[in-house]
C-alpha cells in the first residue's frame, strides 16, 4: 500500500508545469514576518495552556458526561457532528480503495479526542498518571478540537500540500478562520508515513500560514505531537481558548456547544493546482524543531506536563523489558 507513496521533500517530474514550482514573492518574502508572528501568536497560547493548567488551573466536572464534547453527538440532530464539519475532502484517486472510508477515519479520531474529555468528567477525580496523562485543561481544548473545529480530509501529505500551496485554497483557509473564529483539524486517510515527511508536513503549513501546527498520528510522537489513531494534524488559530474559558464561566457549558459548519458555504471552488513537494525552510524549520525537542532530553515534546511523572507506569515497563525510551520519534 505504501511502495508507491511520494516522498516529501523531493520535487516532482519536469513534466509539471514550472508555473508549479513558484510559490510567488509573497511566500518567500513573508516567511520571516509569518515566523514572527507565529512566535508571537504561539508564545500568548503557551501562557494560555500554562494559566488554564498550572496558574489557575481547571478543575474536573466543568462539562457533564452528557456533554456533547464528550458525546459528539449534536444536540439538533442527535447525530455526531463532527460529519457535518468536513469542510473539505480531496478527490480518491484511483488506486486508494484500500484506504478506509472517510466517515471511518472522522469518527474515529473524534471518538478519540472526545474520550479523553472524558477523563475530566465523572464522579471522580483521576490524578495524573496512567488514567489520565493530562491536565483538565488539555482535556477541554480536545473539546474545542473535536466538536467545534472545521475538518479537511486528504489522502497523505503530497495531497494535502497540493491543494494548501494553491493560493485561492489558501485563502479559503484564512476566510474560513476570519468567519467562524473556529480552528481546523487535518486528516489524513493513509496511516502509513515516515515521521520525517510528517515533520515537513506540519513544518511546511508553518511556513505557509502564520499559525503553529501539531503532528498528531500512530507512529510515535513527531516533534510537538501526540498519538492519534489517524494522522491528524491541529492547524492552531488560538480560537481554541475563546471556548475553553467560557467553559469556566457559569452556564458556560451549554454556550460552547456550537452548530453545525453551514453546508456549501466554503470550499466550492476548484482547488489542487499546488505543489506537492516541501521546499527547503520547511526542511531547515521541520530539522530546527526537531533538534530542539532532541536536546529537551526525557521531557521529550511534552510541554505542559512531567513526563516522568506522568508516564512513569509506562517507563517502568519499559526499564523491566529492557526497550530503549523514545520520547519522540526519530527523523
């Protein structure tokens, strides 16, 4: 299934049109004003996380277990929600029939995140450790991405970069986000990669767009990223936190729920005519991080979490069958 993948980080033939290997003045210029504003824009999420988990952190019970962010469920239609908040899904090309259907692979990463609100409901309180790895306050952003987040589905990484590099798809992106104030969830129907093309991924959309993106799948954490059953990549616009905050409030509950994305309204164009290849400050952005997170030693991507602490029945299994740790998966 995977011997014919394209390979990020190698162009394509010379029979693509050359109008396909110009990304134009504004990509390459407006990559350091991008950067820039992504350091800054990603540095108030941090102290965001850091207020809602350690400065004044969120408690267990502020969503029931009735809660649609725990159900996906949509209270208008009974159904799950997330079905109608695919924004956008890229053509199956001819030999992909393999590959699961696209409702198998939304609902089970919505399924996934919506459990692990879960584990900040409940009668009782789960401490930190084996049942949950993470603060409450992560809990409720996986809320936010689940339930409220616009998805687009494509078949692996070359795909997606081909539509995101095509300058109308990406203003449909910032058209999206300027109207719903909604973050937007990626997914990918192939579950086989190599953690470093999905490093350039995510790397690549941080050059593209001016918003941090997490890496997200089944084969080890990549760089800043967790597990998923499906790669599943969080471009972050930091709309997350105007729900989350509202969830402190009384009654808070019950106005995050929001409705479903309108049909038709995004995405109606013809789209695709990008490149599918990532070009060289992606890499250099993709390798930077990488190192980075290397150097953190043991804490590994994990930023607002002990890890030792809150792996540590993990770790210890680890020790006793003698497998080397790896807190992030190797490029």
């Amino acid at each position: 299934m995977t011997a014919n993948r394209p390979q990020l980080g190698r162009a394509e033939p010379a029979t693509v049109p050359a109008r396909l290997h110009r990304d134009g003045i504004g990509y390459w210029f407006g990559i350091p004003f991008r950067w820039l504003y992504q350091m800054g824009h990603n540095g108030l999420g941090i102290v965001r996380v850091l207020d809602i988990t350690q400065l004044r952190p969120m408690k267990h019970g502020l969503v029931g277990p009735d809660h649609p962010w725990v159900t996906g469920i949509n209270p208008a239609t009974g159904q799950y929600i997330w079905h109608d908040n695919v924004i956008f899904r890229s053509p199956r090309g001819p030999n992909e029939d393999a590959l699961p259907i696209d409702d198998f692979v939304v609902t089970k990463t919505g399924q996934f995140l919506a459990y692990r609100v879960g584990l900040s409901t409940g009668p009782e309180e789960l401490p930190i450790g084996p049942r949950r790895r993470m603060p409450h306050g992560i809990s409720y952003i996986h809320g936010t991405s689940h339930y409220n987040s616009g998805q687009l589905i494509f078949t692996d990484f070359p795909d997606a970069i081909s539509f995101f590099s095509d300058k109308k798809f990406k203003h449909e992106i910032y058209r999206f986000v300027r109207e719903e104030r909604r973050e937007v969830l990626i997914l990918f129907r192939n579950r086989e990669y190599r953690p470093r093309d999905y490093a350039y991924f995510v790397c690549c959309l941080r050059t593209i767009f001016p918003w941090f993106c997490n890496a997200n799948g089944p084969k080890g954490k990549v760089l800043w990223g967790n597990s998923a059953p499906y790669p599943a990549a969080n471009l972050i616009t930091g709309h997350w936190a105007d729900d989350v905050y509202v969830v402190k409030k009384d009654g808070g509950a019950e106005t995050v729920v929001r409705p479903a994305i309108e049909k038709g309204r995004y995405f109606q164009g013809e789209y695709g005519g990008g490149r599918r290849f990532v070009r060289w400050p992606e890499k250099a952005l993709a390798w930077a991080t990488y190192w980075r997170i290397r150097m953190r030693g043991g804490k590994g991507g994990l930023f607002f979490v002990n890890r030792q602490k809150a792996y540590a029945d993990h770790l210890e299994r680890l020790k006793k069958v003698g497998v080397a740790e790896e807190p992030i998966a190797r490029m």
